[in-house]
C-alpha cells in the first residue's frame, strides 16, 4: 500500500488524535509516517504489519547465513581453505 499525502501526520497531530489515528491504521492495516519540523521521527503501523516485518527480517537473515554457508561448501569444495596455523599467523591469534 503507497504512502500518500494523508498518511504523512505531524506529531502535534498525532498527538491530538492518536486513538482516531491508531483505529485507523489497525481497520484499513496501514501506515502512518508522524513528522516532527517537518522531517519524518517515526511510524504508526498495525501490530500485525510490525509482527510481519520481523518475521520478515529474521526470514532475510536465515537466507544469507544459508547463502554464505552454500559459499563456504563451494570454497571448500574448490579446495579454497586456509589451514588454522596459517589464519594465526595471518592475524596473529
């Protein structure tokens, strides 16, 4: 869903009607971006939008750490490996 100009809410507003404002964004499952001298602070979305960007983000997570580990497979495989004497002395640990 775009934001549109109505979307956009100065925090002195926000502040006025924020139960109106909360009903809103939970019945039409929206956003709300709340501004403060003009420039974006925060925003106002639906408990279940929230819940569904950090799955989101975890989701996002565990498919990197799977793209890195196919990487280091594909390395090792290619005999890409370095011996942990040589990681030491290298970094010096």
């Amino acid at each position: 869903m775009p934001i549109s100009s109505k979307d956009i809410i100065p925090l002195t507003r926000a502040r006025a009607k924020l139960t109106e404002l909360c009903a809103q964004v939970q019945r039409e499952h929206g956003e709300k971006i709340l501004t403060k001298n003009g420039e974006s602070c925060a925003a106002l979305i639906d408990a279940e939008r929230l819940d569904y960007y950090h799955r989101l983000e975890r989701e996002h997570v565990h498919i990197k750490l799977l793209e890195e580990a196919v990487r280091g497979l594909v390395d090792v495989n290619a005999g890409k490996v370095v011996s942990a004497r040589k990681l030491k002395a290298r970094y010096g640990r």
